[in-house]
C-alpha cells in the first residue's frame, strides 16, 4: 500500500474510514482501545528500591558506615545499631524527598500538557494532546504545537516550523498535493504534519496518521529525555557552598582529632568523635530542603492560577522589578463585547442595528465571513475579539455557520501581528468578495471608495476625517476598534498585495474592559517597588484610557506608539525607557528591544506574551509569563511560568509568592548553619581551654538527624508574610551568603554555644563528666528546636503569629518528645549514654535553652520598631 503523502486527501480519508464530520464517541473509543494514548514513552525511571540504595553513595555516608563497621569489631555494638538507624533513616528521608520532586515534575507537566482542536461529532472541540485518535480531524493555526503527524487536507498560507525533526529552522510552506515519489524524506513530506512542530504563519486542517510511538519523533524517542530535572541556580550555589563548607569542617575535625590524640584519647574514640562532629556540623540536607520547599510552592501557586515550568523562576520572582504586561485579557477581562458600530455616517448602539439595513446587515455578514472563531454548548473557540462579532451576529439571529456554509470561503490571508489584517474570499451571489478586517490606521490607506446609503462613493477626505474622528472618540472611551472593507475581486487565490483598492463598510467598535482586580494589583506592584508596564498593538488612545483607569499611566508624555520606538536606537531607548509606561501599536520585535532595555539599566523583567511572535520576547525576559487561556503552545513553550486566569494579578501574586519563598529558603538555611555552627563552638571551646568532650559520639547523630531536616522544612513552609510586598526587589546578583548573612549565623550560633556551654559548665560542678555532657546534648538540642520559632522570620514572632505555622510546632513537638524519651526510658538512656538529670538540672536547662529565643526576640522586635 502507498504511503499516505503519496495519496489523495480523499483516499486518505477513505482507508482511515472518516467523513467530513469527524469521528464520534464509539469511533474514538474503538480507536483509543487500539491504538492506546498519544504519549511518548518515557526512559525508564530508577526505581525507588534503587534510589535508596543510591544515599548510600555519600561520602560522609560510607564515613559513617565505616565507622559502625570499626565500632562493631571493637564491641560497640550500641554505638552501630544507632548509627546504621540514623544512616538508614536518612536514606529514608532521602528517597522520600527524591520521590515527592518527581511527584511534582509529573504534575506540572501535566498541567502544561498542550491541546489540540478537533472535530467530532460535526462539531470543532479543544481536548488534551494525549486523548487524539488516528482519523482525528486537527485544526492548526499560527502558534499552535503539533501533538500527532498527520495528512493535510486543508492549508491556507500554512506554514509550519519542523527544526524538531529536520534541524531546518527555516518555516516549510505546506501543500495539500498529493506526492508521487518513493523514498521521499521527512523534510520533504509538504504535505505531511509532524509531532514536534509547530504552526508559525497561516492555517490548516489536517487528519491524523500516526500518534504517539508511532510518529517519526516517536521512532527517535530514546534520544528524548525531557523528564530530567536540572538543579536551580540556588541549589548550585548552595551545593558550592556545601563543598566549602565540607573542607572548611573537615579541617575544624582534623584539628580537633589531632588535640585529642595528643592528650592521651584513644585512637577509635577520638575518630568516631571527629566523623561525628563532621556528620552534625555538614547541612547535608541543604539542596534537598531547596527542592521540598521549591516543589511544595509550585503546587501552591498552580492552585493559585500560576504554573511554573522552570523551577529557576520561582528563585527569580522575588527579584522581578518590571512587568512588561500586555493590555487584552491580562489587565482587561479579555470578555470583549460590541458595543458601537460606525455605518453609512452613523455610529450606533450595537443594540439598535436594523436588520432589514442592508448596510449594516452587510457589516455584521462580513465581520462572521472574515472570522474563524466558532461557539457550540456554550463555549467559545477564537480569539475573544472574533467571538465578539460572532455574539453581535446571534443576536440579530445570524449563525456563524450557516452564515459560512451559506457564503462559503474559497481563500484567505490569515491575520498576523505584522500586517494586523486578516482577509478571506467568499463565494457570495455568484461573485469571489474579498473581505478584509483589521486595525483601521493601517486599512483607511488601503480604502478607495465607501459604502454609504446613496451607494458606492468615492473616498473623500471629509470622509476619512470623518472615520478617523469617530475613531478616535472610541478609542479615548477605551474601545477597541476593527474596520472592515471588501471588493469584488475575479480570482481564488489573493496575495497580501491584494489588501488595496477596497470599499469601506463600517467600524466595529468593542469594550474589554479592566478587570477588577487589575487597580489593587498595580497599586501593590508599585508600593513593592515593581514598575508596571503595559504594551499593546491597540490604538496608543486606547491604551493610555486604560492605562489611567488602572494606575499604570499618570501623564501621556509616558506613552509612545512602535512607529517611534522605531526611529529610536537601542542606546536612545534605554535611555527613554525608564520615563516609558504604555507601549501602543507595538510589534513582536519592539516588545524583544523593550525587554533589553529594561534589562541593560540592571532591571528583572516579567513579560507576558501569548503569540507565535512572543517567543523571542518570553525567552529574553527573565520571567517569560504566557498565558494559558489564550495563549499559543510556542508561546507557553518558551515561558517560564503560565497563568491560567490570563491575569494581571496572579503575576503580582506569583512574586509575592516568589519573595515569600526565597525568604523561607533563606530563613531554613540560616536556622541550618547557625545552630550547626553553635554545636562546632561548643566543641572548639572545650578543645582550646582542655575540657573533657562535651558531646557523645551519638549525641551528634542525634542532633543530625533530630534538628535539621524536620525544623528546617517547617520554617520552608512557613506562610506568606502579606509585609514582604513593602520590600524593594531583592539583588538578584546580591549573593546569598553575605556578610551580613555571616555575621548573623555567627551570632545566632555563639547564643547557642555559650547557653550549651553554661549548660555543660554546669554539669561539670557537679562532679559529673557524664552528666555535664548529658546536660550540654541535651541544652544544644533543645535550644536548636526553639530556634527553629527564631528562624521563621526577621520579625519577632508575636509580629507574624506564634501559632500560624503549624508545621513548625509539629516539628519541636516530635523533637521534644524524641529528646525526653532519649532522658526518661532507661532502654534508650543507655544506648543514648545519658545520665539521669535532677530536676534542677532540667530547670537549668529549659532555661538556657530558651535564653537564645528570648534575646533573639527582643533584637527583631527592635529591628521592627526602628524600620
């Protein structure tokens, strides 16, 4: 059997046995059931056995082994079982944290799962990638992705970009003829769609050959891995810090290993004491509380209308000092309804059209004919500007379909961003009519003649005065404005030459007004030191009118239209782009220049984009943020981040949400290093002044495990902090662990070491090595856990709430009950070598380990009153 680029559209749709109507429910079902979902199987994952088998690998883990192995040989045999338990525990935790980031990965990619139109039942429904069938008929338009390959039965000015498949990044025009040869490559397939591409320019329908493992990308899917999770830079930083930090400890143990055997203790005790002191003192679990906590905020702001495709962007959020928003559906409701329109010299209500008028009937047919969007139950598939004139013509009972089927469309010129103009011909009273819709600055010099009542006149330049004027009082109301025009024209086939010597019909003039939320959400971009930027292709009048209902705009000296960026340079532009706040007539390629000027003056850019041509802009901005309601899958593609809502707020929440995280990230690490750096104090203060050890081998295991990841993950947990917004942007460059960083651990660390060491002091009047070490272990765990309501926050914690975060007091309450069942059940006293403690002893030491808190406290409730 011939290959399907060899066939005729026809014999294609015969051998796959469909009709014009698409498939129905039993046909999909019977296909799905044979041929399964259209998905790429994935490499094969490690499995959970062999990830925890993997922790083992560490190498402070094969440290630790060794050192059970030496303890065990040498009889103490209570000394390994709680070190292989805390070496197995960590594992555990390890594994579990492994499994939740692939949980997550899985989850935001189905999320960002793109979709696909097609037909069935005789109706035109959006459903996801993976449901399509073989037989589906696919509807492609500019932006689109390609989820199936598939035969061409229809294309309009289709052109497809397949550099996926072909390394071409050049687009390939498409065909729907037939191709005749043998041995005909992928690249040179014209009239063949594949997996992989996507649409850039045109239109087009096409009937699916081949899904999932089937496809020519499906043939070549072990050379596809995008299920790999890359590390953040924050998490890269952190793990270069950890190796530093490593060698710097590990010197601090060696020296402490050599004093120890220079004063006479043994060899095995004095290196089972050093590993450990390394063991606690490591933040191994650093990169892996970065990525609960990362993971834990993208499922938060999914829930919240914001999906993060790149973990990098949560890290970036808390830095974004400009938004560059566009103007329809982000900041507006993007619900457009028709409100005027402008016919025979008139404006008129849009509820006051006279259906009998000719003209005006003439208007609403062409603005249905010069159209793609289409509505059935109750939803809407288009651009929202095209349902709009789909709506106005249902209400004076014209459906688009019967409409189309009535006059039916022979060619067309797709809309683009460029040209913004959109043209078809249709076949009406025997006669090709070219009709073409679009922004009326760039149509009124194509017009010849207009439509009036009296017949066809010449176009005057009374008349054109006369339109721009009626134009320009929509725009200054906020609406936006579409012209339509047409001409008789003897052939089928047109060209964008063709766009000239056309006959004015009327304006359609359309409301999108602001959404609600839209003037909050600015007003708390700006009180955070964010600049608002609104960039549109609408008229520079509509703009600025909504630009000042919402508080983007104060003066109109800060707006200025693409034909001017044009005449500028890029040097020009930066210089200009700081006094610039509404971007008007603007093309993909001004919105690029934008973005880098922004960037060049030292700013993070958020920019949101939603078509084919956005993609460079996305990719640039250091926040792409596509939109997920109508946005094209490029678009969604080369973003960072994709709202679901298409708005405005939602990115302002996004970075409140960004900064709140970062700050957490931020706080665990600091509780991680300061109450590491207390246990490191305590032990180099007995070293210097010849104190007997203060801790066990096993009291810092279980430290470790006790104090560290529990604590350090609540405090990554802790709730948004509604302040943070008051803040300017953080440096992005500024690096974590600066100075002022440094000094603070130093000192939250020093509070720590002195109340263990008074602690330990303490026990050491008594008489009692065993009891001052008891009391030491048992001062620096306790006080550790209290810290962890110190590091919540640079506010006290009165200021943020003592109970609003419940995952820090189930951490300290599992801590404390963990540490006093260690003190009070004798089985586990002895493997724990603690003593018993009086009840004096336990007062000295709740005491001291709350003193750090309370003189934390008093410092941030001075840092609140003097901010």
């Amino acid at each position: 059997m011939s290959e399907f680029h060899q066939q005729s559209s026809v014999e294609v749709m015969d051998r796959l046995d469909v009709t014009n109507e698409g498939l129905n429910d039993y046909d999909v079902q019977v296909r799905q059931e044979e041929y399964g979902f259209n998905e790429l199987e994935e490499g094969k994952r490690t499995s959970t056995l062999a990830v925890f088998f993997g922790q083992f690998k560490d190498l402070l883990v094969i440290i630790l082994m060794i050192a059970a192995v030496i303890s065990f040989l040498l009889g103490e045999v209570e000394s390994t079982i709680v070190i292989m338990i805390v070496v197995i525990l960590n594992a555990i935790l390890g594994t579990v944290q492994h499994v939740k980031a692939e949980q997550s990965l899985d989850n935001l990619k189905a999320l960002t799962s793109p979709v696909a139109k097609v037909m069935r039942n005789n109706q035109i429904i959006e459903i996801p990638s993976e449901e399509i069938v073989v037989g589906d008929l696919l509807f492609l338009e500019a932006g689109d992705y390609i989820s199936a390959d598939g035969r061409l039965l229809e294309s309009y000015n289709l052109q497809i970009n397949e550099s996926s498949l072909t390394g071409e990044s050049l687009a390939v025009a498409k065909s729907t003829d037939p191709i005749k040869d043998d041995n005909v490559i992928i690249a040179d397939k014209n009239n063949m769609i594949f997996t992989g591409s996507f649409v850039t320019n045109g239109r087009g329908v096409a009937i699916v050959t081949a899904i999932g493992m089937e496809t020519e990308i499906g043939k070549i899917a072990n050379l596809l891995d995008t299920a790999k999770e890359k590390k953040t830079p924050l998490q890269i930083s952190l793990d270069q810090f950890g190796e530093k930090l490593a060698l710097g400890i590990t010197i601090i143990c060696l020296f402490i290993f050599t004093i120890d055997l220079v004063r006479g203790r043994e060899l095995v005790e004095s290196f089972m004491f050093a590993v450990s002191l390394a063991v606690a003192a490591i933040p191994e679990a650093l990169s892996s509380i970065v990525t609960i906590v990362l993971a834990f905020g993208t499922q938060k702001m999914a829930k919240e209308n914001a999906i993060i495709r790149k973990l990098y962007a949560v890290e970036s959020l808390g830095s974004v000092s400009v938004i560059c928003s566009d103007k329809t559906g982000t900041l507006t409701e993007n619900k457009m309804s028709v409100q005027h329109v402008y016919v025979d010299h008139k404006a008129i209500p849009h509820d006051q059209l006279y259906n009998e008028n000719k003209i005006q009937k003439n208007l609403i047919l062409m603005a249905l004919l010069c159209n793609d969007a289409v509505t059935s139950d109750q939803k809407e598939i288009g651009d929202p500007t095209e349902t709009a004139l789909v709506k106005l013509g249902k209400s004076y009972q014209l459906d688009e379909i019967t409409v189309r089927d009535q006059y039916p469309r022979v060619a067309e010129i797709p809309f683009d961003s460029d040209r913004k103009l959109m043209s078809t011909v249709n076949r009406i009273n025997h006669q090709n009519v070219m009709i073409t819709k679009g922004a009326l600055d760039v149509l009124l010099s194509r017009i010849e003649k207009i439509e009036t009542s009296k017949g066809i006149l010449d176009m005057t330049e009374e008349h054109c005065k006369k339109i721009e004027n009626v134009n320009r009082h929509f725009s200054m109301n906020g609406l936006r404005v579409l012209a339509i025009a047409y001409k008789n024209i003897g052939k089928q086939k047109i060209h964008v030459d063709d766009e000239k010597d056309l006959i004015f019909v009327g304006l359609i003039a359309m409301m999108d007004p602001p959404r609600a939320e839209s003037k909050a959400a600015v007003a708390n971009c700006i009180k955070a030191g964010i600049k608002p930027v609104m960039i549109t292709g609408d008229h520079k009048i509509t703009a600025t009118a909504i630009a000042k209902q919402i508080g983007i705009l104060e003066h109109p000296s800060e707006a200025i239209e693409g034909h001017e960026i044009e005449e500028l340079t890029d040097e020009q532009l930066q210089d200009k782009v700081q006094d610039l706040s509404v971007y008007a007539r603007v093309s993909p390629e001004h919105k690029l220049r934008i973005v880098k000027a922004w960037q060049e003056k030292g700013n993070v850019v958020a920019m949101t984009g939603d078509g084919v041509n956005d993609g460079p802009a996305l990719k640039q901005a250091d926040i792409g943020v596509a939109m997920g309601i109508t946005g094209t899958e490029v678009a969604k593609d080369a973003s960072s981040m994709v709202l679901t809502d298409d708005n405005f707020s939602t990115i302002v929440k996004s970075i409140a949400n960004g900064r709140s995280l970062y700050a957490n990230i931020k706080n665990a690490i600091m509780f991680l290093l300061s109450g590491n750096a207390g246990a490191i104090f305590v032990v180099l203060y007995a070293t210097v002044f010849g104190l007997p050890v203060p801790f066990a081998p096993v009291h810092l295991l279980f430290i470790n495990l006790l104090t560290d990841s529990l604590p350090a993950i609540a405090i990554g947990l802790e709730p948004h902090n509604k302040k943070i917004m008051k803040d300017k942007p953080r440096d992005i460059h500024k690096p974590l662990l600066n100075k002022k960083f440094t000094t603070q651990l130093i000192l939250e660390g020093l509070l720590i070491a002195i109340s263990t060491i008074i602690a330990f002091r303490i026990g050491l009047s008594a008489g009692n090595t065993l009891t001052a070490t008891t009391m030491a272990f048992t001062t620096l765990c306790l006080s550790r856990l209290i810290h962890g309501f110190n590091s919540r926050s640079k506010e006290s914690i009165f200021s943020i709430g003592v109970f609003s975060n419940k995952f820090t007091w189930l951490a300290f309450l599992i801590g404390v009950v963990c540490l006093h069942s260690v003190l009070f059940i004798p089985s586990l006293s002895g493997v724990f070598e603690v003593a018993n403690l009086s009840g004096l002893q336990l007062g000295y030491i709740y005491v001291l380990s709350l003193m750090p808190f309370l003189v934390n406290q008093w410092f941030k409730v001075l840092y609140v009153r003097r901010r």
